[in-house]
C-alpha cells in the first residue's frame, strides 16, 4: 500500500510539473499575441510607407510563426498528460 502511494505522488508531481510547464508556454503566447496586437493598432493608427508596412507585417508573421511552434510544444505536452 505504501509503495503504490508513493507512486500515485510520484505520478501527481509529475502532472504538476508539466501543467506548470503547459502554463509557461500558454504564457509565451499571451506575450507574442500582445506584441502582434500592439504593431497591428500602431499599423492602424499610422500612414506608413510601403517598405515600413512590409517590415511590420513581416515582424507579425514571425511572432505567427514562433506561436504555431509553441502551439506544436503544446500539443506534444497534452498528449504527455493524458497518456499518463
């Protein structure tokens, strides 16, 4: 009995620890879809010439880039937990 509680602990810290790591990258995206809102409104705001509206909509493509790869991370991370 002793032995299969200190597997179920084992088992929960385990789940902790890739909850907190699921809540890092959620938070990672929080920051990059903050930024893309952030150049979008300036973009909106602002009459910008051909080149400057090409570099910021680069600039968003890249941070679309970097959460579908956090997104991926994600993905791999829930399947972790509920092979578990």
């Amino acid at each position: 009995m002793n032995d299969n509680r200190h597997s179920e602990i084992e088992q929960v810290k385990k789940q902790l620890e890739l909850c907190k790591h699921q809540d890092q990258l959620l938070e990672e995206i929080e920051v990059l879809l903050h930024e893309m809102k952030k150049i979008a409104l300036y973009a909106a705001a602002s009459k910008l010439p051909s080149h400057e509206s090409e570099h910021l909509n680069n600039e968003i493509l890249k941070k679309q880039q970097a959460i579908h790869v956090l997104e991926g991370k994600l993905l791999q991370l829930q399947s972790t937990l509920y092979l578990q």
